[in-house]
C-alpha cells in the first residue's frame, strides 16, 4: 500500500506581512548582533578579567540564565493585563536599547563584579525584549501560515548567528575583543531605530473625530 504526501513548495503562497517582515528584520539585527560575541566571550573573560577562569564564565553565563528567565515572567504577566500593543511596543524598544547600551559597555569591564553587573543588564534587557516580541509576532501571524512565519524566523535567526560567530571571530583577530562589542551594540540600537521609525506598523492611529453632522435639521424630518 502506498502513500502519498503532497507538499506544495510554492513560496509565493506564503506571503509575509508587513509587521511580521519588520520583526524578523529586527530579530536579524538582534540576534545577528549578539551573534557576533559569541565565539569570544569567554576569552574575552578570561583575557580581559585579572584572574578570570572557566568557572568566571559559567557563573556569569548561569547568573545571565537565570535573571532572564525568573523577569520575563513577570514582564509577560504585565503585559498580558494592559490592552493594546503600546506597552508591548514600548518594552520591545526599551529592551532593544538596553542590551545595545551594554553591549556597548563590556569593554569597558574590568573586573569580576563589573562583569556580573553587565550580563544581569543584558539579562534584564532580553527579559523585557523576548515577551513584548513575542506577544506582538503572535498577534499578526499571517492567517495559514503560522508555522512558516515562526519558521522563516527561526531560519533567519539561524543564519544570522551563524555568520555572525564567523564574522566575530574574524573581527576578534583582525581589529580586538573592543571592536566586536561595539559593533553588537550597534547592530542592537540599530534594531530599535528600526521599529521605531516604524510604529504605525504596529501601534494604531490616533484618529482625531470631527464634528458630527447631522442628516437632516433638528426638527425636520428626513425626507
């Protein structure tokens, strides 16, 4: 007994709309950013911190962890209470500025105590950026294409990361651990520029309403 699957591969059957264009492409800039630290990190601790070892960079990637997933619950519970996508919005941008300002901070990190202080930022950055993204992506998923539109963006995020680890590594080498900050605390700022020059894609109009004009004259009857 055979079986037949038919799986339609025409692409042009899955548009994408706009919002969720704008998100994956922030999410590139994002992702893609941080991206770039991640195969120098725990050299950077290491080369960077007087006495840093293996166990300095398991602590801080654990405290990171940890921040981020006990904030963003109640991040989410709040966000979930208000109506509308003003506050999702306004956490989105504000996580989104955050993590590129610390980003832009870490080279200036000297010490173990500095360290902590810089990844429970980031922590509490990604912990605002994850649900308020998330909340907003779900609300305009295209109708019938749910899966491929949390498929194309996890696709992007994949191949962002993944040039970005070479990117990084490359950078690390030819201009310094300094350079690869920088550069991740840009491409996170330039996220927020984004959507944030963007905002009627997501937030309503205000519409201002104008005087009501009857159909007829008080008192006279419709004809």
């Amino acid at each position: 007994m055979r079986f037949k699957i038919d799986i339609p591969l025409d692409f042009r059957q899955a548009r994408v709309g706009r919002i969720i264009k704008y998100l994956i492409l922030a999410d590139l800039f994002f992702w893609g950013g941080w991206g770039l630290i991640n195969p120098i990190f725990a050299l950077f601790v290491v080369g960077r911190i007087p006495g840093a070892t293996a166990f300095t960079v398991g602590a801080a990637l654990a405290v990171y962890w940890l921040v981020k997933a006990v904030w963003q619950i109640p991040v989410a519970i709040f966000l979930d209470k208000h109506e509308g996508e003003r506050d999702d919005f306004n956490a989105l941008i504000v996580g989104l500025t955050i993590a590129g300002f610390v980003a832009l901070v870490f080279p200036l990190v000297n010490n173990a105590f500095w360290l902590f202080v810089a990844v429970i930022i980031q922590a509490l950055a990604y912990g605002l950026y994850t649900p308020s993204w998330s909340a907003i992506f779900s609300r305009h998923l295209d109708k019938d294409h749910y899966a491929f539109d949390w498929s194309l963006d996890s696709t992007t995020i994949g191949v962002a990361s993944g040039i970005a680890a070479f990117i990084g590594g490359a950078v690390a080498g030819w201009l310094g651990y300094d350079a690869v900050f920088i550069l991740t605390g840009l491409a996170s700022l330039a996220s927020a520029v984004l959507l944030f020059s963007a905002p009627h894609l997501v937030l309503p109009k205000t519409v201002t309403p104008g005087p009501i004009i009857p159909e007829h004259a008080p008192g006279e009857a419709k004809s």
